[in-house]
C-alpha cells in the first residue's frame, strides 16, 4: 500500500510501531513521539498530544496515541486510524481542518 501512495510520506513511531528496513524506505522522514514542526503549515506533529507548552509555539498539535478519545484541547486534532476511517490524510486534508477551527 505504501508504495502506491504519491507524494512524500513523513512517518512519527508510536509506542505500538514495529519498525524495519522495508518500512522506512517508503518515508522521506521519519521522527519519534515528539515528531516535526510543520511551521510553514501551522502545526506541529508528535504521537502523543502535546501539552501548549511543548507545541514549539505552533498553534495546533496533530497527534495519535489517543485512538479514539476525544484530543485534549481545541487546539488538538486526533489523527488516529479509529477516527480516520483507517485511511491515510493527505496534507491537504489537515490543512482544511486546521482552517475550520
């Protein structure tokens, strides 16, 4: 599946990843927990929810760890496969939601 998806992949290792070579080589970048600064797109990604003070002056954390509970703040979007429908977002699609809030 992952090497059908266009387009660069950024992957951030969660507690339940079990990672290995063939994985990886389909990600451009990949981070642990505490994930990237997506700045020029106003959010910053990790696993788990970061707390305000840890979003390195990002306004919205995208996260997983959760599944399906409910994020901790507005300020949080859930990106969990239970809430996702087990599909892949597309930048795109959280830049939508990011602009709905």
């Amino acid at each position: 599946l992952l090497a059908r998806l266009n387009g660069s992949k950024h992957l951030i290792v969660g507690n339940h990843d079990k990672l290995n070579a063939s994985l990886l080589q389909h990600f451009e970048k990949t981070e642990l927990w505490t994930g990237g600064k997506f700045k020029q797109h106003g959010f910053v990604a990790s696993h788990i929810p970061l707390r305000e003070d840890q979003m390195r002056g990002a306004e919205i954390n995208v996260h997983g760890h959760i599944h399906q509970n409910k994020s901790p703040t507005p300020r949080h979007i859930n990106m969990c496969v239970e809430v996702r429908d087990y599909t892949p977002s597309h930048l795109d699609e959280i830049k939508q939601e990011i602009a709905r809030l």
